[in-house]
C-alpha cells in the first residue's frame, strides 16, 4: 500500500509539471485527482490540495509541483515530461521516469478560463495507472 501511495505522488507531482507548461494562471488553485490502478479497491478517495501560484512561479513548471511530491524520499524523483504539445486548450505530454519504480505515460490536459481537466496514464511494472485530474482557480494568493 505504501509503495502504491508512492507511486501515485509521484505520478502526481508528473502531471502537475506536464500541465504547468500550459495555459495555467496564477493564484490559489485547488486540484483534485482521482486515481485507478489494477488491484486497487475501487472507489479510492480522491485526494485535494491547493497550491498558491505566483506569476513567477506560473513561468516555470518545476515550482508549481505540490510539497508532498518533492523531496521526501516518496516515489519516483527522477522523470521526465517530453513531447509536449500545445494545441489551442489541449496540452499533451510523454513522460518517463527511470529508478524506482520505472514509469512512462502520457498526459492530456484541457484548459478553461480559471479551471482545467486532465488524464495522466503511467505503465508501471504492476499494471497501469490513470489519475484523473480537475482543478480550479478559487482566488489570488494571500500573502
């Protein structure tokens, strides 16, 4: 289970690189993501956190990974987001991640105005895992 719990940060922390290069704005956002993977019980929680994006931070991908993805010692730290495309609102990606655990997927984001949908599927060496994700912007960032 913890290993699962790693996975799922991990490949979360992917999909909030892949769609940072996109069309996101700046402000307080609150992102949810709900994940399925093979083996899992079904109807697994969905998992909610707010970030605060400054417009700085909006520039560059790396700085809008959430806290709990970066640094402690859980999942997968050394990936890769390539072959992005931005096609109006829709914006796709393949990532690969190599250590442990080895992961490649995509990544497929559609934006809106203060909101965006995603999809994120990872082949793993256990099955696949899809996360789906939506997020909004609920106001500006408070100092």
């Amino acid at each position: 289970m913890i290993r699962t719990v790693s996975v799922a940060v991990a490949v979360f922390a992917l999909a909030i690189a892949a769609f940072a290069q996109g069309p996101r704005r700046d402000g307080k956002w609150e992102v949810t993501m709900q994940m399925e993977m093979a083996g899992m019980p079904a109807g697994m929680p969905p998992f909610t956190s707010t970030q605060c994006i400054t417009p700085e931070e909006a520039k560059d991908p790396d700085k809008t990974l959430p806290q709990m993805g970066r640094g402690r010692g859980r999942g997968n730290q050394n990936c890769k987001t390539t072959d992005q495309k931005i096609e109006g609102n829709k914006v796709t990606a393949t990532i690969k991640c190599e250590g442990e655990p080895a992961m490649s997927g995509t990544s497929e984001f559609v934006y809106e105005a203060d909101g965006y949908t995603g999809t994120v599927k990872m082949e793993t060496g256990r099955g696949t895992v899809t996360q789906k994700i939506t997020a909004k912007r609920v106001g500006d960032c408070v100092k």
